[in-house]
C-alpha cells in the first residue's frame, strides 16, 4: 500500500496540479478517484470541514487545498523546486497563484452561465485575462523563464480554458485579444505534454457537464 495517497478527480485541474506536483518531484502515489455525488468515507473523515477534493494523505496525514498541499509537497520530498528559492521571487509566485485561483471562479462561470451573469462573468474573465496579457509581455513564465509553483496553479487557463471553449462554443481568449497570454500557453503546452491528462478524455468529461447545464437553462 503506497504511503502517499490522493483522493480526487481524473479530470479536475486542482487535483491535476497536485498530480503534477507530485510527478515532478518523482513521487511514487495512488490515485482514489472520488465520486462527488457519493462522497467516501474516506474523504469526508480527510476532509471533515470542506469535503472537498483534492486531499493528500502523507503517512496517514491529510493535507487538504490544492495550493496548500503544493507547498507540502515541495517541502517535504526531495526533487526538483516547485517554489522559487529566492524570497522575493516565491512571493511573486504566490502572489500570481492567489490571484489565478481567485479570478478563476468568473473564467468558469462565462462558460456555465447564461444571459447577464454571464456576461458579467465574461467581463470579470476578460480584465483578468489583460491582467495575465501583460505579465507575460517579457517573460515567458509568471516567476521569469523557469516554470514553477504559479504556472502548475494556472493549469486551468493553460489547458482547461481551451476544453471548455471547444465544448462550450464561448470563445474567451483569442491571439489577437491576447497575445502574450497566447505566447505563454503555447509555451506552457510545449513544454508540459508528459504531465497532462488526456485531452480527449477531457473533451468527454466536459461534454457531459457542459451540455446537460447549457439544456437547463
């Protein structure tokens, strides 16, 4: 029985970075996916105050929120740094993760909602978009040239953005509107294919999701 655990998602981005996290860094794990219709034992005894997924069990320890358990993973195993050395620069690379995974609920939305909240959401999706547009002007990762803690964070804008899109048929990012945010994904993809999940897989995932919602509306 494998000493580290994870209950999550296959095709959830926040159990995604902690996936990543851990193959960066060579840890051997096993993967319990959840159903969060019929939550497990398991996890609401990991998990008593959220119930949420993801959690990593470390030795019989519960490490809970994906960007918490990041920093967990960087401190306690051996392998190549997630977060920079630096002071300065592990403050940018927290600074960017909070503000990704804070904008990240209206990126969400634009492609859930329908009518004025969604437009609303958009609208939100779009300044943080700019936001992001502008960062990258001279750079091709959110910390300078080496990937790390921030972009494993932003997963969703790097690859799930773009499933949704197809999915969906809302078109958010385009390279006209964005391109430096544009340079840096491409970038991103490039570099990072080992570590993502199956694009097709993930296109039937959401298929699933998306369609049943747009119907209800």
């Amino acid at each position: 029985m494998a000493e580290v655990k994870l209950l999550g998602l296959s095709y959830s981005p926040f159990s995604h970075r902690v996936e990543w996290a851990l193959k960066i860094k060579g840890v051997k794990y096993e993967f319990i996916e959840e159903d969060l219709q019929n939550k497990s034992p398991l996890l609401l005894q990991s998990n008593p105050i959220y119930k949420k997924i993801p959690v990593l069990i470390h030795n019989g320890k519960c490490i809970c929120e994906s960007m918490v358990i990041l920093e967990y993973i960087d401190e306690a195993f051996e392998g190549p740094s997630i977060l920079p050395k630096d002071p300065y620069d592990r403050a940018l690379a927290r600074f960017w993760a909070k503000y990704v995974d804070d904008k990240g609920e209206a990126v969400w939305k634009s492609f859930f909602l329908k009518g004025e909240e969604q437009e609303k959401a958009k609208e939100e999706a779009y300044e943080m978009l700019k936001i992001l547009d502008n960062e990258f002007k001279d750079k091709k990762f959110f910390v300078g040239d080496k990937f790390g803690f921030a972009d494993i964070v932003a997963n969703g804008a790097a690859l799930y953005l773009g499933i949704l899109e197809e999915v969906s048929g809302v078109v958010l990012v385009t390279s006209e509107k964005f391109p430096n945010f544009c340079a840096w994904r491409d970038e991103y993809c490039t570099q990072n294919k080992e570590y993502f999940p199956s694009r097709d897989e993930l296109l039937i995932r959401y298929r699933a999701y998306i369609q049943p919602v747009a119907a209800s509306k």
